[in-house]
C-alpha cells in the first residue's frame, strides 16, 4: 500500500507541481520573445500570444489543485460534481475547434479544467472518507 501512495503522489507532485512550472517557463519565453521581437526588431510575431493564453490557463488550473493539497483555496466542492457532465460536453465540442496560430484542439488547451475537476472530485472523496473514519473512531469530523 505504501508504494502505491508513494506512486500517487510522485504523480500528483508532476501533475501540480511540474507541469505548471514547464508551463510558466514557455509563458517566460513567450513573453521575453515577444517583447524582443516588438520592440527592438519592430516585427512583432503572432504565436507567442497564443502560447501565453494556453500557459496561463494550465498554470491556473493545476496550479488551483495545488492550492487545494495545502488546503490553501476556497472550497466549490459541490458545484464541481454538477459540472463534469456539462464539461464533458464542452470538451466534445472543442475537440471540433482549433486554435488559430497552432492548429491544437481547442479541447487540448482547456483540459487543464478537467483535470482539475477530477483532483478536486477524487480529494474531496478522500476527505469525506477521513471524516467518517474519524467519525467512526468517536473523535470531531471537522
């Protein structure tokens, strides 16, 4: 049990941790090159806009869940469960749409928000479970 607990939060440590950091590395980059490429070779180039509107979502997102790990974040538990369906649907449609300059799914770049539906939905079970079980125990379910 042990090593699957060790497994789960190496990945959870990628998912919250890593992947925001790669992302606000490219949002850095993007925005260090536009700046160059505007102001000292009066060129300014299109992609690196569209670069930082995907970085900034994903580094909001997963960096939403990581708040929530350290319980620094303000709690939407049950609006979240209501909203996965309808995500589902949103998904679907932006798989169909594609990002202007990149040619990516529009579906891609949003699913930032799903993943962070899941890790909510699947922490919140986890919590809900530690509360019966110190409930069960006779202590404060807090």
């Amino acid at each position: 049990m042990d090593v699957w607990k060790k497994c789960f939060q190496a990945v959870m440590d990628f998912i919250e941790i890593y992947v925001p950091m790669f992302w606000f590395v490219l949002l850095f980059v993007a925005f260090i090159l536009q700046i160059i490429s505007r102001y000292i070779f009066n060129n300014p180039l299109v992609w690196p806009y569209e670069l930082a509107q995907i970085s900034y979502i994903w580094i909001i997102t997963l960096g939403c869940c990581y708040a929530q790990r350290t319980d620094d974040n303000i709690v939407f538990s049950g609006l979240l469960v209501y909203l996965v369906l309808p995500a589902l649907e949103f998904y679907r449609f932006y798989f169909t749409r594609y990002s202007t300059v990149f040619k990516v799914p529009l579906g891609f770049v949003y699913l930032g928000f799903f993943l962070f539906q899941i890790i909510t939905i699947v922490r919140y079970c986890g919590d809900l479970a530690g509360c019966f079980r110190e409930f069960r125990k006779g202590g404060k379910a807090v």
